[in-house]
C-alpha cells in the first residue's frame, strides 16, 4: 500500500463548497453541478470539503474512505494518544511474551497495566467497528456515513459527515486504485486545513451512523427509523464523488436518488471512548 500511495498520479487541490442540493445525481454530473455552483458563505462552525475522484471505486473502497477518516478524526480530536496503525503496532509490540529461560521475570506497573487495558478496549472496540462496516457496505449501498463526537446521537458536540452519494460504484477492473484515492483524500483534507483551528477537548466517546437500504439485513447495527441529522454543533462534511471518464451502469450508481426513500440510518451499538496515555 504504502507503494502504491507513493506512485499515485499528481494531485488537485479540495473544493471547499456548500452541501450539493437535495436530489443531485453522483458521479460526472454531481461533479459538473457542483463546479457550477456558487460557494455561499456555511454557517458557523460548519465546513465542508469536496473530492473529486478521477473515475469509479469499489464498495470496499467506500468502506476505507469511512475507516481511515474515522481513524483520523479520532486522533486529530484528541481521542487517541497516537494515529491508530501505530497505536495498534506499539500495543501488539508491548504484549507480554513467555520467559524464556534465564529471563528475569518482571512485575508490570500498575499505570502500565490501566494503560494497556485502556488501548486494548479502544482497539478491540474499533476493530469491531471496522468488520461490522466491512460486512455493511456489502450489504447495501451506502449513501452517508455519521461520525458523531461527545453528547448523543442527537445533540453531539462535532459532527463528521461522509456523503458518498456522488460515488460511482464500479469492479475492480474497472475501478480506481483505492490507496491512491485515500491519497487525494487526505491530501484535499491537509490542504483544506480542517482541523488547525479546532481547540483540543477532553475525553468524549464516539459513535457511528451509517445510512443503508431498510432490508439490507444487518444484525449488528441497530435501525433508527426517525432519526435526523443534528444541525447544532461543528460540523464537518467530506462530499466524495467521480468525475473524469466514470461511466458506471445507473444501477451501481450512488447518486440515484429516486431509491433513497428506502433508505434508514442504522447506529452502531458501541460506543468508542478515547483514551489518555
């Protein structure tokens, strides 16, 4: 992966503009309207970011998009001591390991031992997120992604948006590399400098909503049939969509949003606490 994202093709800087308007298609033409559009001026604390990419990617590429930005916000807002390869690397490496003969064995320390129990209950609780969304954008189509900071699922403190309905859906033949799309995206993110400005917080938990098809039959994510996206709190939307030559079929497009009304939002039914080192 890591070659990949080094040999990924030049980049172009993020749109910063306003939430496309309800029943916009996706793919070229979300991407034509958008460009036509004239930024208006977002509320306070709302901001919003958009990525264009280059032609078609996969359902498991959506799904990456949702975990590395979870990933990243999650660090980014104090909710993690490190980035979460790392942390997962450094806790794996301090596991304790058989004596061998002649070792001295060694007493941990208490502080060690809170610490570590603390990293393992984050990273087996995000491990957890990350097959359940895995398993979710198998199932279905997946138009919006909710990371949700402090507070509830109704009023939280910051909000995290992922609009994938401008996302053309295509195989893995014809669809592009997904480390370097997770390149352009957390390039666009850097550029746009979303995060600079935001004051460090305390210790919050974090939840997960993902909008899918009403049948698609999970039984890990729990159906919320009424529930509405806040508008109170920081807000920060990532509008990810295709353009260039991304010419799907219509039924793998996301933006098809005349089968929207099918669609209900599902809330993971764990709830990430970060944690301090």
């Amino acid at each position: 992966m890591a070659a990949d994202l080094l040999h990924a093709g030049p980049l172009e800087a993020p749109v910063v503009s306003p939430d496309p308007a309800p029943g916009l298609g996706g793919g070229a033409a979300a991407a034509a309207l958008l460009s036509q559009q004239v930024p208006a001026v977002s509320a306070p604390g709302c901001r919003s970011v958009s990525v264009v990419f280059p032609g078609p990617v996969t359902r498991q590429g959506c799904c990456h998009f949702a975990c590395e930005l979870l990933k990243h916000v999650l660090h980014q807002r104090h909710q993690l001591p490190l980035p979460y390869e790392q942390l997962a690397y450094f806790y794996r490496r301090a596991l304790p390991r058989q004596p061998q003969d002649g070792d001295a064995i060694k007493k941990p320390r208490s502080t060690d031992l809170r610490s570590s129990r603390k990293c393992q209950q984050v990273l087996m609780e995000l491990e957890g997120v990350f097959r359940h969304l895995e398993t979710m954008f198998n199932l279905t189509l997946v138009p919006r992604v909710l990371i949700l900071l402090g507070g509830n699922a109704m009023s939280p403190k910051e909000l995290y948006e992922i609009n994938l309905e401008g996302i053309s859906v295509g195989n893995a033949e014809e669809s592009l590399q997904t480390p370097s799309c997770v390149r352009k995206l957390f390039h666009s993110l850097f550029l746009a400098d979303v995060f600079s400005e935001l004051q460090a917080v305390p210790l919050m938990g974090t939840t997960v909503m993902i909008q899918g098809h009403r049948d698609c039959g999970t039984d890990w994510f729990r159906p919320k049939l009424n529930y509405k996206v806040p508008i109170r709190g920081r807000k920060l939307t990532v509008n990810l969509s295709c353009g260039g030559n991304s010419h799907t079929n219509p039924s793998t497009q996301q933006g098809v949003t005349s089968a929207w009304d099918n669609y209900i939002w599902f809330q993971a039914p764990v709830t990430v606490k970060g944690f301090h080192e």
